[in-house]
C-alpha cells in the first residue's frame, strides 16, 4: 500500500480546529484525551481527587473512576443533561461553523469531486440506523436500505462497523456491498465484477486479526461470567473485537461495571479498552482500524495509487475518526460526522442523524443520474 507521504494531494475539504465542547475541554486540562494504563488505552479525562462524602478537611477522600466520567461523556443523553436545551444548541451552532451540514453544503462538496471516482463507506450503527437499546434490535428502514442500494449502483460501496461482518450483513442484506465488520477486522466484498472500481479481481477478503480469536473467545466467555450479575449489561461478540453494552444499565453501577471489565483486560497485554457511545469496546492492539480498513479497500478496488479518488466516509462514533484522519492526511475525499452535540472530529462535514444521511444519500443518487445524463 502506498504510504500517505507518497500520496498526491487533491482538492481536500479541510475542517479548522474546533473548541472543544466543555466536557471535553476540561478532560484535555486534566492532562489530556488519552492515556494508556497497564495496556488498557483510558480515552477519557484524567479526574483530579476529589473530596466526596464524609471526605472533608482532615477525613479521606476518593477518586472519582475516570471511566465512569468518560461513560458520561460519551453519551449525548448526559450531554442534554448538563446543559439547558438552548445552551446546547448555542454549542452546537458554534461548533457547526467548523463542521456544517453536509447537506447545506451539498454542492461544494459534489463540486470537489468532478472529475474524481466517488467511493463511498459508512458506518451502521447511529448512521444508517438509529442507536437503540437492544444491539439485536438496530434495524434500518426500508427506506434506508434503498437509498444505499441505490448509492451502490452508482459507486463502490462499504459498510465499515464495529459489529460483527455476519451480522452487519443481516442487518443490511445487499450482497453488492463490501462489509468490513470488528472495525476493520474483519472484511470481505462480493466476487461479482463491477464497472464502478479499478480492480481485475473483484475478490476481497482479509481478517489481520484471525490469530486472536482464541483469546477473544476466552475473554468473552470471562466478561459474560463477570458481569452477569449486573442488571442490564450486555456483552457482544464481534468475532475480532468485544463490545460491552451499558444502555440498560443503572448509572450506580456503571463503575461497577467498568471495573469488573478493566480487571478482566488488565491480564491481556494484547488487547485493549476503549470508550464509545454507551458502549466499551475491546479490540486487540494490532494497528488495524477503520482508517486502516478505508485504505485497505481503496487498494483492493485499484484506486490506491490514483490521484482521481474520492473517499466519502460517514459515521458517528469514535472509531470513525480513525477514518476521517486518514482522508486529512490523504489530503483526499470527505469525512461527515453524524452527531446531534458538538465532539472533536476530524471530519469536515456534519449530518444531524440516520434521517439526514438518508437524505445526505438520496442527493447524491441524483446528482449522478443527472451529470450520467448531460454525458
């Protein structure tokens, strides 16, 4: 794969730098976003020790879990909560100036890439399908799965998700796609030739993490046992990649939970824990990710090397950033962030919701059909 350095830079949307919402501000005064603890990646606000309770001059005191603050902070529910409805749109309205619609912005963003070869990936879960309380229950509208066939007509499509490839598959149900399902992990295309890529052998398959199933399973069997007794948790096998749900659980026993998880992780060096929307993800520490998967695919399809490429990458979670810095360092395509509260990105563009990206597709579909039309 040819490296970003040996690149060529084309018209890129590049976003400005952003304030960070408060929360976030103050996660980076603390001493920053990031850090990594006995090989657990803690991508949350380092809490400073607090006196709560009975812990006043001269009593103990105790530090609050800086993963309960990061569950807090990952959750656009808690958002709302701190914040007046008024005031959070002020935030967001800021933050918009940085990252407007995509929609409002629709041509700019067509006008960027005449001449280029769209190739378009997506995210599942809270962008073509909303975030639900029951993971098994994420089910697109009929509505949007038509909008994505119709994409797929016309460019080389993928789904890149967290969840598992089989059941992203299940969910979507259009073999023309290419599913990358764990983050990346774990990524497969059809076989059917298609005028739309580069690319002689239309056969993708690649899983960078298949030595690491044993452990994943024995994990998974540890957290299932562990965090059993906590009403409402739910651990998801991803195949390469774990995913444990907290949606459904009491906000009291969030750190309970968090560290029952964090125990199990500690004694596996290989893997590691991370934050995302009401979710704790688990994943080994190989240099895989979604950013890596989008080059991964841009390579298969034939248009690793081409100055004529552009990736459109949408999505709403954490993991995605991986992708939308790829294509700021490619200097190529466009990132859209689907979020209702103003988050760092990377991302250039924004959509509010799954209801917008359907939209956000739609245009393009007929954008294409139109300019298909005056050649």
């Amino acid at each position: 794969m040819v490296s970003v350095a040996e690149m060529r830079k084309q018209n890129v949307i590049v976003p400005e730098e952003l304030a960070l919402t408060r929360a976030m501000a103050a996660a980076a005064a603390s001493g920053g976003d990031s850090a990594f603890r006995g090989g657990i990646a803690v991508n949350c606000k380092i809490v400073s020790q607090l006196e709560i309770g009975n812990g006043g001059a001269g009593g103990g005191s105790a530090r609050i879990n800086p993963w309960v603050d990061s569950l807090h902070a990952s959750s656009p529910t808690h958002v709302k909560a701190a914040f007046s409805a008024a005031r959070e749109e002020e935030e967001y309205e800021k933050w918009a100036r940085q990252h407007p619609s995509a929609l409002v912005n629709f041509d700019d963003i067509v006008a960027t890439s005449k001449g280029k070869r769209i190739v378009m990936f997506l995210d599942y879960d809270g962008t073509l399908s909303p975030i639900v309380d029951d993971p098994d229950r994420a089910f697109m509208s009929d509505a949007m799965r038509e909008a994505v066939r119709d994409v797929a007509r016309h460019f080389p499509t993928a789904i890149v998700s967290g969840r598992c490839r089989d059941k992203v598959f299940n969910f979507v149900q259009l073999r023309e796609l290419y599913y990358a399902g764990s983050h990346g992990m774990d990524i497969k295309g059809p076989s059917k030739e298609t005028k739309r890529t580069n690319s002689k052998d239309k056969s993708v398959s690649f899983q960078p993490a298949s030595e690491h199933l044993p452990m994943i399973d024995e994990v998974y069997k540890t957290l299932v046992e562990k965090t059993n007794s906590i009403s409402g948790s739910r651990i998801e096998n991803n195949k390469f990649t774990l995913s444990v749900h907290f949606r459904c659980v009491d906000e009291k026993k969030w750190s309970s939970l968090t560290d029952q998880v964090r125990a199990v992780v500690k004694d596996y060096p290989q893997l590691t824990l991370t934050v995302g929307r009401k979710v704790l993800e688990i994943r080994p520490t190989i240099k895989w990710d979604k950013g890596k998967a989008l080059e991964f695919l841009l390579e298969s399809l034939g248009f690793a090397d081409c100055s004529n490429v552009f990736p459109v990458h949408i999505g709403d979670d954490n993991t995605d950033e991986d992708a939308f810095r790829v294509l700021h360092e490619r200097g190529q395509g466009v990132g859209i962030l689907v979020s209702q509260v103003a988050k760092k990105t990377k991302a250039s563009f924004s959509l509010r919701d799954p209801t917008e990206v359907k939209e956000f597709l739609r245009r393009l579909v007929e954008w294409k059909r139109r300019s298909s039309s005056k050649n």
